[in-house]
C-alpha cells in the first residue's frame, strides 16, 4: 500500500466438525464441535515499498456440544472456551512495484496469545501455543484494463515448540515446519466490489 493507505476488515467466520486432532495429530472422532472467529485484519503503507500487517483473532469461541447415547440415553455433557486466538503481526515488502507485475516479500510473526489447553474437558484451544514465523514470496499479475488480477505466493512456516499444561500436567509438544504455497484469482468489477 502507499504511504497512509491500507485495507481493513472486520469477519466473522464458522466452523462445524466431525472430528479434530488432538495435540498428538490423532484424529478424534466426535458429533458436533464448533469455532467461531471475529477477526480484526489490516495492512497499512508505512511507505511507498513497506506495509505492515495485523490479523488479530479478538474473539474465538471453541465449542463441543453435548452427547447423547442412542442406546440408553447417557449425556455427555458440552463444553466451551471464550477466549483471543493467536495473533499475527508481519511486514511486506514491495520488490518490484512495475504497473502490471509486481514482486513482494512478507514476514508474519505468530504470537502464542491463544489459549491452547481450554475448558472443563481441557480439549479446547484458540491457538496452538506456540510461537511462529511465516516468510513468503508474492508474486501478481494484473491484466488491466480488464479488472482481472492473479497472485502466487510460496514459502515457509516456522512453527516452535508449545507446554501443554493440563491438570494432571504438563506436556511438550513438537509441532512440524511446513513449505506453504497458493494462488488467488481475483475480479473488480466496480469501485464497490
């Protein structure tokens, strides 16, 4: 963005599943468990070539929902975790700023702000507890006139090490590096959209 511009948003967002993984990456099958997101996010032009960027999860909400046996009517009963989620906060870098290709650089550092370990039955998290870093390469193309424009982006997540403290506990967990890549095609058809 240019010196004083930026983008802002605020989301919200829902997911429902069948199952998750524990911290061990098994995966656990259940009947309902929820998240719900509200999420701050904003890139602002320090100068001409340097942006920095927020995504701020304010409010998660982690849910498992109760259980109930069909063969006797047994309950499990719910459970539920309010509480921030892991932060990002980064820089991006604009490389090569030519009016149709345009070559950038981005570093996010993750904050362990979430809770990792959460709720009665301590398997609820809204964030991993660890701290990260991810680098990135962006690479766009916009094909004005038509408002058509394509990004590619690849590169490397960094992930630490995190304690899970549970009650009967406390226990370390590894998490792995990953190579992150994607692309994203995108459409304006007016000033609104």
């Amino acid at each position: 963005h240019k010196k004083k511009e930026g983008f802002f948003k605020l989301s919200q967002s829902f997911i429902r599943a069948g199952s998750f993984y524990n911290p061990n990456g098994e995966v656990i099958d259940i009947t309902t468990t929820s998240v719900y997101s509200t999420v701050a996010y904003g890139e602002y032009g320090i100068n001409d070539g340097l942006t920095a960027i927020l995504n701020a999860p304010i409010f998660v909400r982690s849910t498992i929902n109760n259980q109930e046996s069909t063969v006797d009517g047994f309950v499990i009963p719910g459970d539920e975790l309010n509480a921030i989620g892991d932060i990002q906060l980064g820089l991006k870098y604009g490389i090569l700023r030519d009016r149709a290709f345009v070559l950038a650089a981005s570093g996010m550092l993750k904050l362990p702000s979430g809770e990792n370990v959460g709720g009665e039955t301590e398997l609820l998290q809204t964030g991993d507890g660890a701290w990260g870093f991810t680098g990135l390469v962006h690479a766009s193309y916009s094909f004005y006139p038509v408002p058509l424009y394509f990004n590619l982006f690849g590169g490397y997540q960094w992930r630490g090490t995190a304690d899970l403290e549970y009650e009967a506990g406390t226990e370390t967990v590894d998490y792995d590096d990953a190579f992150k890549w994607g692309a994203e095609l995108g459409w304006t058809p007016n000033e609104h959209w």
